[in-house]
C-alpha cells in the first residue's frame, strides 16, 4: 500500500490557522527548533502546521524542519502581503509563480538579487501544486464575489499569478517600495506583492526536491497605512480566505 502525501500548511500568522487547527482529526502536538508542529489529517489528508515564524531565517527553520523531522512532501504557505504590482489591491490574493529575494544583492561578483549558487534570479514555485492552489482560490474568490458591491466602492476580490518578493524588511513606505519594484520591473522582473518568508521557503524546497506553492492575501499596499486595522484585517478577511482556500485543496489533493 502506497503511504500518502504528508502536506505542510505553513502560515505566517496564528490566526490563518485556528480553524485548520481546531478541526484536525487525530491531531498530535510536537515542539521542535524551538517551534510547535501539529500533525493530524485533514479532508482525508495527512498534514502537519506549523507557523513559519518571521523573516527569511525563521522561515528557512521551520522548513527544513518540516522536510526533515515531519517528512513533508509538499508545503503550502499562506499569509498576507503588501501589493505593489498594478492593479493588486487590498483583499485580491496572489498565488505565486516564483519568488525574487529583493535584498540579496552579491553584485559585482553576482548579478543582483541572484542567490549563488542557483541558476535564475527568480525562484521558482511548483507548477502542478500551484496550479491546485489556484483553482482554490478561484473558487473560493468566486463564492464571496456576491457580497461585494460596485455601487458601495466595493469590488470583488481578485486572483493574481506571478512573482512575489520577499526580504528581512517590512515595507510600509511608498518611497522603499517603489525603490524596490522600479528596478525589478526595469530588469523584466513585474513583482505583484512583497512580503518576508515565501522566497526563503521556496529555496529550500528546491534544495529538497520538495514541491511548494504559496498564496498571500493583499493586506495593503505597502506604504504608510501598512500598519492601519492589520489585526482587524487578519481577523476578518485574511484568516477566513486561508482557512476556506486551504480546505478546498485539500479537498483536490491526490494521495
């Protein structure tokens, strides 16, 4: 008999995971590298959570934590980030293509923003699983898309693909972020939301041959109202996207 898939659900903040959690059928806690792991299954899925910590650091741990101690086959982050691609807005998600480091910089002896030692500046996420989590999200973003009204100034939430970048920085300045994408973009590189673990959790999978994929919720635009209602949009919007986005794949993951 074939042992199934054990999937990671790694998640930048507890509340994306309270409901995952709570509903884990024969769950088991274990603490290791200094982190709390919860293994269970879930919609007939074994998995394993965990909370990636903050940072590019933290991030990598928990990972190569979950390959390694937690035979993870497969890890699927969630969590939120500032949009600073056009037309990504407060509330849209973005399931990401590959990721970019945008503070690694080894230039002259590297091209800029190249981690060496790796063949492309962009770090690519697993087609197949990201396929998975778009559908998803397209799902989810559609049975919500009702509660939202144009004539209020409300829109319905969006589904983006493509590059996210990540770096020990929390952007929440109009001037950084536009010094950050302007760059990328003059090189080919059309960054959509920046945040600071995924890139870090996307290079050690591929040291490990472990597939990832990673959604994040547009939480702002990463300029000066980065920090205004955070918690209240958490709550409200982002935890709820990532529990009803991460049931739904799980639901159209193959053993």
């Amino acid at each position: 008999m074939t042992t199934p898939m054990t999937t990671a659900i790694l998640s930048a903040l507890p509340e994306e995971q309270s409901g995952l959690l709570g509903s884990l059928e024969q769950p088991a806690r274990m603490a290791h590298a200094g982190r709390v792991f919860h293994r269970g299954w879930l919609h007939g899925q074994p998995v394993v959570l965990a909370l990636s910590g903050i940072g590019k650091v933290a991030a990598a741990t928990t990972a190569s934590a979950l390959i390694e101690r937690f035979g993870a086959t497969r890890i699927v982050f969630t969590g939120v980030a500032g949009g600073v691609g056009d037309g990504v807005n407060v509330g849209d998600v973005v399931v990401a293509r590959s990721y970019v480091q945008h503070d690694m910089d080894a230039s002259p002896l590297f091209a800029r923003w190249l981690v060496p030692g790796y063949a492309d500046i962009c770090l690519p996420c697993d087609s197949e699983l990201s396929a998975l989590l778009s559908g998803a999200a397209s799902a989810y973003l559609a049975s919500v898309s009702g509660l939202f009204d144009i004539n209020s100034g409300t829109t319905a939430p969006r589904l983006h693909h493509g590059l996210m970048a990540s770096g020990d920085r929390f952007i929440n300045c109009p001037e950084v972020s536009n010094a950050l994408r302007t760059p990328l973009l003059d090189a080919g590189h059309d960054v959509l939301a920046v945040e600071m673990e995924g890139a870090a959790v996307a290079q050690v999978c591929l040291d490990y041959g472990v597939a990832f994929a990673a959604m994040r919720t547009i939480s702002d635009r990463a300029d000066a109202t980065a920090h205004v209602d955070f918690a209240q949009f958490i709550d409200t919007v982002a935890s709820r996207y990532a529990d009803h986005i991460v049931r739904n794949l799980l639901q159209s993951l193959p053993n």
